[in-house]
C-alpha cells in the first residue's frame, strides 16, 4: 500500500496499492513537496520526500520495504500468574546504553505480549510494572530472523515501610493552634489535633514540609529524616499574623501620584524559626483605592521607601503591628530635576 501526503501537516492526498511486480501509479498529485509513504504487513515500512515542483517527471526512488519480525511473550510473577498491563522493552544487544535502539509494548491484562517491527539480530528483552521488576541481570537474549517466545518471571518489589513526622504549630504570644493550617511538601495524611499535627504515609529518607494558613506568616520546618516504619519529632514552631499595609503618595499640593515606586524592606531583625519572611515587596497602586497596598506584611520593623522621577525620594522605619494606613507626601522637586525642567523651558 502507497499513501501520498502533503506538507509538514501530512494532509493525505491518496492511496493506491501496487502491481505484481512492484510498480504504482497516483493521479492528480499537485506540484509541490509530498511524502510517500509504502507498507506492507509483516515488513518495515519506507517513505521518501520528493517535490513535484522542482521535478515534473514525477519519478519516486525506489521505496524499500524489509521483513519484519517479532518477539512474543508472556510475563509472570513468581507464582506464575501473569502481571497485568506490564511494560515491555526489546532492546539491541550491546554494551552502549543511551545508542540502543528498540521497541516496546505493554502486555495485557494476562500478561501476554508481542512486540512487533524489528529487524534482523539480537535482542535483550525485558520488563517492568507498577509492583513488579526483572531482577538485574537476568534480561534474555533472543535472535532474529525467528519467532521466539520468551516468558519473563517479575519479583514483586519490596516497598519500604512509610514513616510519619509529628511537631507542634502555635500563634506566637498566645500559644493558641494556627487556624485553617494546611501542611505541605509531601503526599502525606495530615492529622490535627488541636495545634499538634501528624504526617503519616510519609517515604523513608530526607525530607523538608512547609506550614501555610491564611493571614499567617508561613513556616519552613527543619529538614528531617523520616525513618523507616518510625516517626520522628520535629519540635514547637510560632507562627504570627501577618497584615496589610496601604500607602497614599500625594505630591507636595497633596494630588495623589499612581506612578511612584513605593518598596518595603525588613530591616536586620530575623523572624522565629523557620519562619519565612521576604526581604522585601514592591507594593502595587490599586486604582479603586487610590494607593498602593500590600497583603501578608509580617509585623516586623520596616523601611517604607517612595520614589518619584519628578520628586524627592522619601525614606522612613515603620514599625507594622497590625493593618495601618500611611500617608507620604514627597517634598518639591530635587534641583537635578529642576535644571531639566529650566533648560527645556529656555
């Protein structure tokens, strides 16, 4: 079978079967860069760009289309009941992992499998599934030309026991349990009871989990190692409020300005433990308010920093307790400024 297709989309343009010896022939092919593609059951395929309009003639070189053989099969555990919907690889033999070359299949729900389309020579085959592996070492070798079939036999992997991390959340100064807590960083259960929590279904090894809650400061636990079957203890962390700050800039008449740059940035003091805290924020204008406003502050001691190209900066520390509004009215003109502004006018 000879199918003709068109252009990077391979829009199909026709299809037409062979003579006995060989020979084809598609009418009404237009002049312009086609693919041709030959099949043949029980053989690799073979195509070839040709472009009509650089060659009226319309001449194909020769498609090839070569035997093909398979490998069949059948994948078992060790009990000989066959692993269902397992996957497959029959690969060439060699020494040069990343350059092989090969095929794969996923048996079905018996276990059963055929990987078809390969060429002539030797094959290592092996299998993998969800539960199951084929132990190091142990992958067949079958050679083509001939049909061979070959069963694998799977070992169930021994999965290790899930371990859990236990710790405590509070809000700092009154050690009450942080509300609508969620626990990230693992696909763990999370168990609560009162500020106390429990992961549970973790996998052994290292690993770092993150405490998030609304108008809460989040927290970054130490990184710990989950043992195996067991739990570990990670300790108390606090956790405080966190709140919004909104600015009005005005300019020296008072005029609200919606194109300052206005920053937040913490000063030196370090929040509690694995508490974090960014360094800083550029607060947006909110257009509805008229100012500029940023959620989540932790109430820390700030710089609160607006600078305008028209006006002098303006720089002050400002200590955030809890949601306060701050009004900043930036002085005249900086002289630098002015000198532009004289030397246009003249």
């Amino acid at each position: 079978e000879v199918e003709i297709d068109a252009g990077r989309d391979r829009s199909f343009l026709g299809e037409v079967l062979t003579d006995a010896s060989g020979q084809y022939r598609v009418e009404g092919v237009p002049a312009s860069r086609v693919r041709v593609d030959a099949n043949l059951d029980g053989h690799r395929g073979d195509s070839r760009w040709v472009d009509l309009a650089l060659d009226a003639s319309g001449e194909v070189p020769d498609l090839l289309v070569e035997p093909a053989f398979r490998v069949r099969g059948h994948v078992i555990d060790e009990d000989g009941w066959g692993v269902p919907h397992a996957r497959v690889w029959v690969r060439e033999a060699g020494s040069d992992e990343e350059r092989r070359r090969g095929r794969s299949e996923t048996a079905d729900e018996y276990g059963r499998f055929e990987v078809t389309g390969l060429q002539p020579g030797d094959f290592e085959v092996d299998a993998w599934a969800a539960t199951h592996n084929l132990p190091e070492g142990r992958e067949p070798l079958v050679s083509l030309p001939g049909d061979p079939y070959v069963v694998l036999t799977l070992e169930r992997r021994v999965l290790p026991m899930p371990g859990s991390i236990t710790g405590e959340l509070t809000v700092a100064g009154t050690g009450a349990p942080v509300p609508g807590i969620q626990i990230r960083g693992s696909r763990g259960t999370v168990l609560l009871d009162g500020a106390r929590f429990r992961v549970t279904g973790l996998p052994p090894g290292p690993i770092r989990l993150q405490a998030h809650a609304p108008g809460m400061e989040s927290v970054r636990f130490d990184e710990v190692s989950v043992p195996e079957g067991g739990s570990v203890e990670i300790g108390r962390y606090e956790t405080r409020p966190t709140a919004r700050v909104h600015v009005v800039v005005t300019d020296p008449n008072g005029q609200p300005l919606q194109d300052a740059r206005v920053r937040l940035y913490r000063l030196a003091k370090q929040p509690a433990r694995g508490v974090e805290v960014p360094k800083g924020y550029t607060l947006d204008f909110d257009r509805r308010r008229g100012a500029y406003e940023q959620e989540g502050v932790g109430r820390y001691d700030w710089t609160l920093d607006v600078r305008h190209e028209r006006y002098a900066a303006s720089s002050q520390v400002i200590q955030v307790r809890g949601n306060r509004d701050y009004q900043v009215q930036l002085s005249e003109p900086t002289q630098k400024t002015k000198g532009k502004q004289n030397s246009k006018g003249d």
